[in-house]
C-alpha cells in the first residue's frame, strides 16, 4: 500500500485541507489556511464531551498518519450511502439529507410505488421517554389511512401524547427553513475532505430572488455544493405526500358515472379523532338559568387538554335536553378532533334565546344572554380567561387547562382591550339595543358620552 500516484505534486495542498478540518474538529487550535471565510466548529457547548474528544484523536492521528506514510486516497473522509441504496441498508435517511416527510411514496424507476415510513420514529420515541402504549398510538396515528388506502397523517404535529418540547425532533425536509438546509451542509462540510450535497427544499411560492439568496449564503458559510427543488417543479419527482391517479383524460371528457368515481377515490384529509381514556378527570359545573337547572361537565385528557363537554338538565324528555344532548356530542367530537376550546368557545359567545338572563348557583358566572352563551363562558373559565366572568376565581383550581392551551397559544398574543368604568345608575347611560359587543358579543352595551361601552368586559367603541 502507499500514496495514490501523483501525491507529492498534490500533497502541500492536501495536508492542508486536512489541518483546516482537524481546525474545526478542536483538534488544532491555530488559525485557517488560505481560506477568505471562517468555516463552522464544533460546538462544545452542543455535543458530549465523550464524542469531542474523540473526534480530536482522530485527526490527530490523520495528521500523524499523513505525515507518515502520505494519503492512500485523496478523499479522507466521506459521508455515505447515498440515494436508494440507504434504503437496501435500512438507513434513516439517504446521506445528510434528512427524510422528506415521516410517510412517503417512492416512484420506482420500472412503475409503481413503494410505501416508506420514517424507519427510526420508534427508536427515537423511546429515547424520549415514552411508553409502549404510547408509540403504539403515535405509529397508529401516522400510519392511519383513509378508505382509499392513503396515508392521512404526514406530521406528527396533532399526534396523541407527544409534547410540544418534541416536535421538532421530527421536522422533515418541507418543516426546515431553506437557509437551515444549507446550514447543516456547512456546518458537516469541513470535516469532509472532499465535498458533500444535499437538496435545498424551496416552497413551490419561492422566487428568484430566494434563490439567489440561497446560493450567496453557501457560499458565505463555505458549502462547496448543494441542489435546489422548487416544489412542483418538475411534473414527476421520485419522493410524494400522496398518489395522483393517472390524469390523462380530461375531466370534461369523463361520463358522469366516471366523475362519481373519480371524486369517490380523490384523496380525502380526513382528520384523526383522538378519543379520551375510559377513566379520566373531569369537573362539573352547576348552574340555574330561567327555569332550567344544568349540569356542564368537562372532561379531559391525560395532559390535561379539554375532551369532551356534556350537558345535562332536568327537564326529561322535553326538546330541550335533546337538542343540548345533541350539542353535547358536538362539542365533544369538535375537541377530539383537536378544534381549539378557544374557537368553539369564540363561535358559542353572545348568542341570544331564551332562557337568558341571571345565573343561579354557579360561584363565578351570574349572567348570560343564553344558554350557549353560558357554555362559552364555562370553557373561558377552564381556559383561564376571565375576562366576561363576572366574579374572578382567586384561586389556581382552573391551572390544568389552562397551561395546556397557554402552552399552544404561546405564539399568539392577546388583544389587550381597553376598559373603562361604567356607572349604569348614571342618567347620562342610557342601554343600547340591537348591538352586541365587537370583543365579547355581549348584549350588554351602555353609551358612554357619543361611544358604547360594554358592561361585561369593559371594552369601548373608541372612547375613554
């Protein structure tokens, strides 16, 4: 064995891509050669000791092999496989490319399709803590398919028992920024002596201007090559979300037997429902509104997200209980099928029917303008926002769900409403009719000199 024919012509240059790399492995500590940018360094702060110190002696020991008995090959260090044979070798993903998404269809070369599923979502399930019962229903979720036999789930963003703080475990190539694509080759690219690539996965909305950004940021950071995908490019590309069935004919040239059809097998994003425990917590709320007495119990999830609401009342077998059994089970099936308790609260606020008016027996609610009305404020106050109660819990018995829906909401902030006072017995406060409040949908709205005020969240139409 010895040097490959021609090293010493080449070998002034070679040793120093060598030292440029054990640079930027920590392995020498003095400055770079003859390169006009600063390639990125490992981070000691980021990686196990263990694994720094590791990635030292092996440089070091390149070096001092180098310097021994020359370089056999003149790539050192190479990433691999690549492209369809990672998949023969059950890798996670072909090179540095991370996978397109956690279900995918692969076009074959000869036709046809194959199904491929993120091969490592279970082991690394595991290494966070999960239990059995627990990735059985996160790979359930993910592999869930509609009648057509297509995937429904291609994220793991709405999967059951996964914690916000894990999502971006799994982000696939559409979840990562396209500078962050780039990033991540610069930042493996100096520790490989001769060169690696990866595709740039750009939004099929990306401009020239992107691109262009793209290719001078490479550049910046010291990537010798990368590719770009726009999406929807290219009429066919090996990797899909989904299976398009063969559009040759023209719709307007189908029978209207074969657009049945057709609509019948398009493919549907039919949501996941998650269904609650068969034991699980919940809390009942107690409340008189006219002559009918209710009882509003919710329930919830494990981590304390909102399942299901029921409503019951006393009047057996009127029309009443059955239409709020049937509002019931609505409500219910929105939650479990991940609709904010926000949104169905914000589409319940200010309706007006009879029974309205004074709340008996509930300890914070004393007034709603219906009975949906009163079921939107119950779900404002498991949430935490107090603003249309009309007495303020003092304690912190509504925490459980309210730190799972601050938790989701963290990238919202909320409206800040200007409030003023409002003395109803003021002969200059006269009730306004026929106009509900824009912030709360309350009927109780009072003029305030030429603006409106509304007596339950103190909002004003502009004046103060």
């Amino acid at each position: 064995m010895q040097s490959y024919r021609r090293y010493e012509i080449n070998k002034e240059y070679v040793k120093r891509v060598l030292r440029n790399s054990a640079r930027c492995a920590l392995a020498l500590e003095d400055e770079f050669e003859g390169l006009n940018y600063s390639p990125i360094k490992l981070d000691e702060d980021l990686l196990d000791n263990d694994l720094v110190e590791a990635s030292k002696r092996v440089w070091l020991n390149a070096l001092e092999g180098a310097d021994l008995y020359g370089v056999r090959n003149a790539q050192v260090s190479v990433i691999a496989p690549t492209g369809t044979i990672s998949l023969a070798m059950d890798c996670g993903a072909t090179s540095i490319e991370p996978f397109y998404s956690n279900v995918v269809y692969k076009s074959l070369v000869g036709g046809g399709v194959m199904e491929l599923v993120n091969p490592v979502i279970e082991d690394a399930l595991k290494n966070l803590g999960y239990d059995e019962k627990e990735i059985e229903d996160i790979k359930n979720y993910l592999l869930d398919k509609d009648e057509s036999g297509m995937f429904i789930n291609y994220s793991l963003d709405n999967a059951p028992h996964l914690k916000d703080e894990h999502k971006k475990v799994f982000d696939t190539a559409n979840d990562i920024s396209p500078a962050g694509h780039v990033l991540m080759v610069s930042s493996i690219t100096p520790l490989i002596s001769g060169s690696v690539s990866k595709t740039v996965n750009m939004p099929s909305n990306a401009t020239k201007e992107d691109i262009s950004n793209i290719y001078k940021l490479a550049y910046e950071t010291g990537t010798k090559a990368i590719s770009i995908y726009r999406d929807g490019s290219k009429a066919c590309q090996p990797l899909n979300l989904g299976l398009n069935k063969d559009s040759e004919e023209d719709l307007e040239n189908l029978t209207y037997k074969q657009l049945l059809e057709y609509a019948r097998n398009c493919k549907r994003g039919v949501l996941n429902r998650i269904k609650p425990d068969g034991m699980r917590l919940s809390r009942t709320h107690a409340a008189k509104i006219g002559d009918i007495e209710l009882y509003v119990t919710i329930g919830f999830y494990k981590n304390g997200k909102m399942s299901e609401l029921f409503v019951s009342t006393d009047k057996e077998g009127t029309v009443v209980k059955g239409l709020l059994a049937s509002l019931s089970k609505t409500i219910s099936n929105m939650l479990q099928y991940n609709i904010p308790a926000k949104e169905i609260s914000r589409l319940l606020r200010g309706q007006q029917f009879e029974p309205s008016g004074f709340v008996a027996r509930h300890p914070y609610i004393k007034s709603a303008s219906s009975i949906a009305d009163l079921l939107s404020k119950i779900i404002d106050l498991e949430l935490g926002d107090f603003r249309r109660i009309q007495i303020k819990p003092s304690g912190d018995e509504f925490l459980l769900s309210k730190a799972v829906e601050v938790a989701g909401d963290k990238k919202e902030e909320k409206e800040e409403v200007k409030q003023v006072e409002l003395d109803i017995n003021d002969e200059d406060v006269q009730r306004v009719y026929g106009e509900v409040c824009p912030v709360c949908n309350s009927s109780q709205l009072f003029t305030n000199g030429t603006c409106k005020v509304c007596k339950e969240c103190g909002s004003t139409t502009g004046c103060s």
